[in-house]
C-alpha cells in the first residue's frame, strides 16, 4: 500500500529560487503577552502592496520570515543562529557544517516529497520555508505552547508543523539523530497546508509519505508491537464515542494511547483509499476538515466510515461533525 502512495503521485523536481536573496524592509508586527515573539501575520499582511507581482511577494515574505527569526534568535539567547538554503530558513544553535547538511537534508527532502505527493503540494504562499530546531526542550515546548489551548494534556512531540500565519515546522534538537523522518514528516504538512483537509487524511499522507521514503520504518522489525497487540489496542480503545474524536482531530492531540492508534488509524485507512487513484485524488481535492470529508465521500464511492469499518470491523464509525465540541478540532500538525 505505501508503494502505491509513491506510485500515486509523481511530477518533476520544481525550479528553485537561488540561496539567498535580496531583502527589503518590512513593519513587523507582534502579539501582546508571548512569551516569545509570535507575529500578528494579519496586520503584517496588510504592509503588502496590494499589486505587487509573485517575486517580489517572495522578497517581502522571505524578509519578514528573516525578521522574525532574527527577533526568536534575540528572545532565545545569541547561541542561536539564521542559516540559509535555496528554499529554507534555519533558525538553530548548530555550527555552519551541520547546518549545512540539515538544510541539505530539506532540500533533498523537498525534491523527493514533491515528486512523491505531485500535484497536491501545489503551493499559494511565498517565503521561504521557515524551520525551527531548538536547542533546550523548555524552549520547544515554550514555543509551541502558544499554538495550544490554555487547558488541557497533550502528548509529547518529536516535530511539528505549525499552520498558523506563516507555516512552519519545529523540532527538539534532540531527535536530530532521527532528523530525516521528521522533516519528511513535517515537510509534507507544510506541502499541504493550502488544502482544508481533515486531519486524519493529513496525518495519514505525512506518515505514509515517511515511510514511503523510509521503508525501514514500517518493517515488523521497527514496531513496537506485533500487529495481533495493535489490532487489540485498536479494539479496546475505539468505540461509536472515542472515533469521533479520530474524525476531529482532536485524539492526535491526546496524552494516553490515542495518540499513538490515531496515528496508526490515519496511516492505514489512507492507504486504502488510495487503492482507487482517481478516486482517492478527486476526494483529496474535495475533503474538508469541519466534517472530516463526510462531504466529499461521493468522490470515494462509499462512506469515509467504511475505511474505519475494515481495519477495525463492524461498528458505529461514521463521523458525525454535529456531536464534535463547537469549533474544529484539528489534529497535531
């Protein structure tokens, strides 16, 4: 099945803007009462011209992505530093070598997603892609406890992608020994921030565009149970309540095991839908994330919950968006 993902999507490596560019003043704007600085993207946004071509919108961008990262570097201590690649901003505490080769690893990463996914990473936005890779945990988990509810548990997390304002991605230095899963992972989120998908499609294409590009990492081997214990993790945890937190994203945010088993769910219902190509595509394009595609499911030929039915059995699986909390839950991107 992860074969057919690679098979699935496939186009040719897109041209790439030189290292570095020129930069251009920018009137950045911030959030009152962070603990570190997080732009007001909305009120940067309205220092565009309003007839400004896409060069120079990737100018402006890329200086405002530089700006802001030059004002983390400050708030996080001189340790830190800015490196540059063809289509990557770094912000890290790594010395120019091992810069070097992360930034590298994006960019080798980069082609081959994009070959991998085609024509869903087609992009809207301008900037440079902005990764953040912190030295100190508490840092880590500073930063993205801006992007969480004030209340609440949630898991750990080895990267994230953040779809807030200007996408990015961030990780702990310390899993840098795994570092190229968690940029696949990330990058493809990244990739696909312009497509409303639900979260569990776009958990279920990040995660089997890694292992595509990994295939170590679905090998029996790697896993931390045999698939008999998973399936009875599945069973026991699943039930006509619990899968509706699947369909709103809100499990991949969970502290106990549904985190893991979301993951796990998301990767395998992905894959079978992408069984039928044509179909799996027009309802990629279509799916939405306030009802975790129940709309578009005439593009599949058959409910979304019969995607849940055959990995789990029988039951009551289909999303139901009216009984979700008010708001959209979405998924740990």
């Amino acid at each position: 099945m992860i074969g057919r993902l690679k098979r699935l999507f496939a186009r040719p490596e897109a041209a790439r803007p030189t290292a570095r560019m020129a930069r251009v003043p920018v009137h950045m704007h911030w959030f009152d009462g962070t603990t570190l600085p997080i732009p007001d993207w909305q009120r940067v946004q309205q220092e565009v011209a309003q007839d400004i071509d896409d060069a120079d919108a990737h100018v402006f961008w890329t200086s405002a992505a530089h700006a802001w990262l030059q004002a983390l570097n400050a708030a996080l201590g001189e340790h830190y530093r800015i490196h540059e690649s063809q289509d990557f901003l770094l912000l890290s505490n790594l010395q120019a070598r091992p810069a070097q080769v992360f930034l590298a690893t994006c960019q080798r990463m980069l082609a081959r997603i994009n070959r991998s996914l085609g024509a869903l990473a087609v992009e809207g936005g301008h900037g440079k892609y902005v990764v953040m890779v912190f030295d100190d945990p508490d840092d880590y988990y500073a930063y993205i406890g801006h992007y969480y509810p004030d209340e609440g548990e949630y898991a750990m997390s080895s990267g994230m992608f953040i779809q807030a304002g200007y996408g990015h991605f961030v990780m702990p230095l310390e899993n840098i020994d795994a570092m190229e899963p968690v940029i696949a992972h990330e990058l493809t989120h990244c990739l696909l921030q312009h497509l409303p998908i639900p979260a569990w499609l776009n958990e279920g294409l990040a995660v089997n565009t890694e292992y595509t590009l990994f295939p170590h990492l679905a090998a029996p081997g790697a896993q931390m149970y045999f698939p008999h214990e998973i399936a009875a993790q599945h069973a026991a945890y699943w039930d006509a309540v619990s899968i509706q937190t699947f369909w709103s994203g809100k499990s991949f945010l969970a502290a106990d095991e549904g985190n893991r088993l979301s993951y796990d769910l998301a990767r395998k219902i992905t894959a079978l839908a992408a069984n039928d190509e044509p179909a799996f595509r027009a309802f990629v394009a279509a799916a939405q994330r306030d009802d975790a595609g129940l709309a578009a499911e005439a593009r599949l030929g058959y409910p979304v919950g019969n995607l849940v039915q055959a990995v789990l059995g029988e039951g009551d699986w289909e999303p139901r968006p009216d009984a979700w909390r008010e708001g959209t839950e979405r998924g740990q991107f």
